[in-house]
C-alpha cells in the first residue's frame, strides 16, 4: 500500500505547470535586478573623448609670452630723424635748460666752431650738463649719436664734414632746412662771437657794482649755490672767488659759451642779465668768504 504512485488527476496537472512557470519567472526576475544592481557597483571608465572637449574649451584663447626686448636691434631700423624725433626732441624743440634749438643755425654755429664736430659727438654720447648720456637712450649706439647730432646740424643749415652711416646726412638735407641758402661760415662767425666776448667782459665795470642789488639779483641763486656761495654736491662752491672771476663766467654763460657741467642750466638764468646786473653780482659773491 505504501508503495503506490500518486496518482494526479488533470486538474493537478494543470496547476502544477502554472507554479512552475511562475518559480521560473520569479528566478528570472531576481536575477535580471542582481545583475543591474551588481553593474551600477562598478567604477565606470572616464569618457576620454569628453576629457579632451572639455580642455578644448576651457583653453585660454591666448598667452602671454615674456622675455627681453632687443632695444637696440629696433633703434637699428629707425633713422636719425627717428631718433631726434624719439629721445632728442623733448628739450631740443623746446630749449629747455639752455638746449639749443634744432634749426638755431647761430647757436649750432658756435657751437661747431668753438668745440669741433667731435666734441659734440662726444657730448652727446657722454652727455654734458642737464642733457644725460645718449640722451637718456643707453640703447642707441656711438654711430646713432654721431647721425643724430650731424642730422641737427642739418636741420641748423650748418656745414660739417660727416657723412653719416647711411643716414640720409648731406647737402640735400643742409639746403632744406636753410631753404636753399648756402651753409653759414662757421669759421667766420666764431672769430666775430670770439671778439664780441672779449668786448663784453671788457665792458663789465666791476668796480661800479652795488652789492646791495646784487644780493636782490642772487636769491635766484641760492637754491643751487647756497646761500652764502658754499655750493652743493652738484653746483660750484662760489665762496672765495673774486669779483673778475665771477663777472667773467657770467658773461661767457651769457653769450652761451660752454664754461663747465652745468653750462646748460647756467645759460638760460644769464641769457637776460645786463651788464650792470653782473656787476652789482660779481661784488656781492665776491664777499663770501671761503
């Protein structure tokens, strides 16, 4: 007895084949979440492609680059006009502290004359009273400076014997800026101012000075001389000197002679002065005492 099959009647049958797809379906269910569930646990790999865009637009549209300008390689290209224009024309335009004008054929005249074309090429390389060397351009080179100086000689109308490097220095230039007039004889014109010196000096009666008036006349001294002519680092002590002395430096400034360092601010301040304002100054610096 205890050995009988079951028997299941069709019924059964039935609904056993219905459980068993429904276990099936609930095992295919649970492991299709496992495996979703187990892919969102991994660490996903960076999208190199959206990496690359992203740098792409994140770039700066420029840079700056920076490092030492070859200063000189530029002034090479410039021409002595260039120059004037760029380091010369602030003071020689102007004539700021005594510089002479650029088309003062007078002064430029003089100058040549007393001096001699390399002296001024010197001056303007080593600088010389208020003008610093080169013209405060350290870039520029001998050669630039010599062209420079012979370009303003050019401008002046005044003949001179450089021929420049290449710079454009030369009989054209001198008959444009003197409109077409010969050159000055600048040997001529340095005998007469020569001459005209030594009658001013001659002509200054010191002993005829007011020292009461000349003390008026020096307070536009003190700031550089000092007050009692003790002079400064930079400026002359005057203490000491006697009258002939200064008279004599005054009229030489006047008549736009280069006297020493500081000819170029001396120059304007005894441009105006008359004879008799040097002499009542002379007497009175001449009572510093040393």
């Amino acid at each position: 007895m205890g050995n009988q099959p079951i028997k299941m009647d069709t019924g059964n049958k039935v609904l056993l084949f219905i459980a068993s797809l429904a276990l099936l379906g609930t095992v295919l269910f649970l492991v299709s979440h496992l495996a979703g569930w187990l892919a969102g646990m991994q660490v996903s790999q960076p999208d190199t492609v959206s990496d690359e865009r992203v740098a792409q637009r994140i770039a700066p549209i420029g840079q700056v680059v920076s490092g030492q300008v070859d200063s000189a390689e530029e002034a090479a290209d410039l021409t002595p006009g260039d120059l004037y224009s760029n380091v010369c024309a602030a003071c020689h335009d102007t004539g700021v502290s005594g510089a002479p004008f650029k088309d003062d054929t007078d002064e430029w005249s003089n100058r040549l004359n007393d001096k001699g074309l390399d002296t001024l090429f010197a001056n303007s390389i080593n600088g010389i009273g208020a003008m610093p060397a080169r013209g405060g351009d350290p870039s520029l080179s001998d050669e630039q400076m010599r062209d420079v100086v012979a370009y303003m000689l050019d401008e002046a109308g005044v003949d001179h014997d450089y021929e420049g490097s290449d710079n454009g220095n030369g009989d054209s230039a001198a008959e444009d800026a003197a409109g077409g007039e010969e050159p000055v004889a600048t040997t001529e014109t340095g005998e007469a101012a020569a001459e005209e010196e030594a009658e001013a000096v001659a002509a200054i009666a010191v002993e005829d000075g007011d020292a009461e008036r000349g003390q008026s006349r020096y307070n536009t001294c003190v700031a550089c001389h000092g007050a009692q002519g003790q002079g400064t680092p930079v400026f002359p002590k005057l203490a000491g000197r006697d009258a002939d002395y200064i008279a004599d430096k005054l009229v030489r400034y006047r008549a736009g002679e280069t006297v020493g360092d500081q000819t170029a601010l001396m120059t304007p301040n005894a441009a105006n002065l008359s004879d008799e304002d040097i002499a009542d100054l002379a007497v009175y610096v001449a009572t510093f005492e040393d």
